[in-house]
C-alpha cells in the first residue's frame, strides 16, 4: 500500500492550510502517519488519492448514516443545484426539515437552523443565559460542545470555583462562568446545585458522551439532570448533534425518555452537509430574533442545498428495518472486536450505545473521564496505524466514535473483524 500522492498532497497542504487541514483531528497526530487525501466515497467506503479503499468507520464524524454519496442523497442535490444554491430568503425546504424535526423530537415545538453544532450549542446557551437572567453553565469533562468560548472551558481547582480556558485566546471571564463537573456524577451536580443552583442557566450534556470515546449514561443519570435542574429552574440542553436521528428518530431523549428543554443537533441533520439546529418549546424559542430580543443570524444558515441532504437522509432513515440493521451490524462489530482482543490477549474495553462505538485499550469498565483517559493511546494508535494498512479506516483518536451508516453490511463487519484480529496479534507484540 502506497500513500505517496496523499504524502504529496500533504506537504502542500501545509504550505496553505494551518496545520494542513481545516479541523485539528484529521492530522491524524494522535495517530501518527500520513493523513490519506481522500479522492471520493461511496457507501461504506473511502478511496484515496492512492487508490487505496477503506472501510469507512469515521463517517464524517458520524453525519453520513446514509453511506457515502447515497444515489437519493445526490440525486435531491443535483436538482436543487441547479435551481441555485443559496438565496438569503425563506424556502419551503427550511420549513420541511423543521417540520420533520418537530415530528421526531416531542420536545422541540420550534427550530433554528445554523451551519454548525458549534453555531447551534452556543446559541442554545445564549438563548438559556436570556430565558433565565442566569450567567453559569454546567458542563462535563470530556463532553465537547464545539469551540465557542463559553465551552472552551474545564475544571477549575475546586468544583464550584471558576471554569479555567482549555484553550489560549479564552477570556478568564468567559471561561470563568462554566463549571465543568465529572460525567455520570450526578451526587456532583446535585452538590453544585445546592451552592449555586440559583445562578445557573442550563446543564448542557451529551447524553451519550461520544467525544471521550463512547461513554453511555450512568442509569438515572439522564433523568436527574433533568429532575435538578428542574427544581431550581435551569435549563436541560441535551446536545444530541451525535445522538440526534443516530441512537433513535428521536435521538437519545427518546431512547432514554428524557424531554430536555433545548436540543442542540448537526452533523446526520444536513446529510453531510454543513448544518446544525436548536430547538425546544416555542416560549424558549420565540425570545429569537425577530421574535425576541435574543440575536442569532446566519448567511447560509437553512442552505437549500444542506435541508435537501438533511431531508433525502432522513427519509433513508424512515425505511423499515433502517434502526435494526444498524443495531445488529453494530452488535456483531462490537462482539467481534472483545472476542479478538481477548484472543490477542489484548485489553479491550468495548463501549457501544447503539451504531457508535469506542474500543477503549485498557482493561475495566469505562464509564468516565477518568477511566476512559487510562487507555493506552500509543496501543491505541498502533491498531489504528494497523487497521489502515489493512484497509479499515477508524477515527485517528482514541477518544472518538466509531460510527456505522445504512450502507455498512456483512461483508464490511467480516473484513474489518478479520483485520482486526491479524492487526490486534500484530500490536500485542510491540
Ligand atoms: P461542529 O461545530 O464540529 O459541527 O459540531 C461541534 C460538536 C458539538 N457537539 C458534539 C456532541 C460534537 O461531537 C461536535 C463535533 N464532533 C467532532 C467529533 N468529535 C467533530 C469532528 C471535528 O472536530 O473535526
């Protein structure tokens, strides 16, 4: 296998691009090696300027449920291409997705459409900061929100004391109003909210941590948040742009049967163009511009061309069985990959909430920050490294999901279970 033209591409890349890509993960520096330059998709895999085939498990970072270039998904977008591709002026197709939405998510009554989950988590708190005269957030360890300032921020020495800037170029003072506490610790929150319940906006969670690595919610975890919160009159902002149409049509809320009072959404919502949204009871939302007095606003913001491939996704999503084949392919995936640690004699801790998935490289239970941050990441990298020589393309971290789409089948979950076990003997030695 030969990765010499992405090696060039690479190079120049770095010439043009910061860091030689436009978002820090595909560096692969978690990983190391080149970054494949990758040529085009179709279904479950990916092709490189090189030529060589991967079966895809990073997805897009899990937006394209429907495979790469689903003939519906490029069909609705060739059409509406060429009736032009932005206008700046309402369109039925915005009200079509909202609508599906509205359908899939009891708890969202109204939707605004932005370009990014990043757009859509902070507005989502800027809107809870309007709704409540409240300045603080809650936040978890490990949960990542996208990169607004305000969730930029982690633990400061003590629970309650100041959310320190978890990167440069975060005000003190932004940082200063997030408090970020352990995941699954509910015993925490309900002590923070006993100090401080008063001054705080909203908990924002994912309600199944994907980005330390898939961490699913402790039992009753979900539904206290929603409880606390509820008695001291914050806001519950479940951020499902993972979650949302994955783990259910309605996402985790409908999976683990907790109403938030916003929801945050992206990535499967624009069918793997750029798009996010948040939405919850009309009273929340109307305090929106032009509505309200809360400002949010967007160019491309309900992009014709992104609400068709939002919308030709999620009626892939309606067909019979869509859900069930994504459990059981996923299930056999995650099987698989315990059975061949073990008989690698390899420590692999399988963490799998529906069709997304972490092999942790450590032994024990993953259910934290703590926990999942002991997995041996060189291990980790070695597989990945490992894995693509042989074809499967996993995400180039260790705390990342993996995800499977509608386009995955028997044959993908037999070729990557049989590279995994040749890949997991390879690293057991080094
Ligand atoms: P974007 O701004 O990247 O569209 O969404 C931010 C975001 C918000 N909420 C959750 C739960 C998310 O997982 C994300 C983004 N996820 C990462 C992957 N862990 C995107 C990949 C990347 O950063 O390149």
């Amino acid at each position: 296998m030969t990765l010499a033209r992405s090696e060039q591409a690479w190079r120049v890349a770095q010439q043009y691009l910061a860091g030689g890509v436009n978002s820090p993960v595909r560096a692969f520096r978690a990983v190391g090696g080149t970054p494949p330059f990758i040529a085009r998709g179709a279904g479950a895999r990916l092709f490189d300027l090189d030529g060589n085939e991967y079966i895809d498990y990073v997805c897009s970072w899990g937006a394209l449920i429907a495979g790469h270039a689903h003939p519906d998904v490029v069909e609705r977008l060739r059409r509406a291409v060429e009736r032009g591709t932005s206008y700046g002026a309402p369109t039925e197709l915005e009200t079509a997705l909202a609508r599906r939405v509205v359908q899939l998510f009891p708890s969202i009554e109204l939707v605004r459409f932005v370009n990014s989950g990043t757009e859509a988590t902070m507005s989502a708190i800027r809107l809870a900061r309007a709704a409540t005269g409240r300045a603080k957030i809650v936040k978890f360890t490990g949960c990542y929100h996208g990169h607004a300032d305000a969730l930029l921020a982690t633990a400061g020495s003590g629970l309650l004391t100041l959310g320190i800037p978890s990167s440069p170029g975060v005000p003190p003072g932004t940082a200063a109003d997030t408090v970020s506490l352990p995941y699954n610790r509910l015993d925490v929150v309900e002590g923070v909210f006993s100090q401080a319940g008063e001054e705080i906006a909203a908990v924002i969670v994912e309600p199944v941590a994907g980005n330390m690595g898939v961490v699913p919610p402790a039992e009753g975890f979900l539904q206290g948040l929603r409880e606390v919160t509820h008695r001291y009159g914050a806001l519950l902002i479940l951020d499902e742009v993972i979650t949302g149409f994955r783990l259910a049509p309605g996402g985790a809320q409908e999976l683990y049967g907790v109403q938030p009072d916003l929801t945050c959404l992206g990535k499967i919502l624009g069918g793997g163009l750029p798009v996010g949204a948040y939405g919850g009871r009309r009273e929340l939302m109307e305090l929106l511009a032009p509505v309200g007095p809360v400002y949010q606003a967007g160019t491309l913001s309900g992009n014709p061309l992104a609400m068709e491939a939002g919308l030709a996704t999620l009626e892939l999503l309606r067909r019979p069985g869509a859900y069930e084949r994504l459990e059981a392919l996923s299930a056999r995936l995650a099987d698989g990959l315990r059975w061949a640690g073990e008989q690698a004699g390899v420590p692999v801790t399988l963490n799998r909430v529906g069709s997304m998935l972490t092999p942790f490289f450590t032994d024990g239970p993953v259910t934290s920050y703590e926990s999942a941050t002991r997995a041996d990441t060189a291990r980790y990298a070695r597989f990945h490294q490992a894995m693509l020589r042989r074809g499967v393309y996993l995400a180039p971290s260790q705390f990342e999901a993996l995800f499977l789409s509608l386009a995955h089948g028997e044959d993908e979950i037999d070729r990557t279970l049989e590279a995994a076990e040749e890949a997991l003997r390879e690293i057991v030695s080094s």
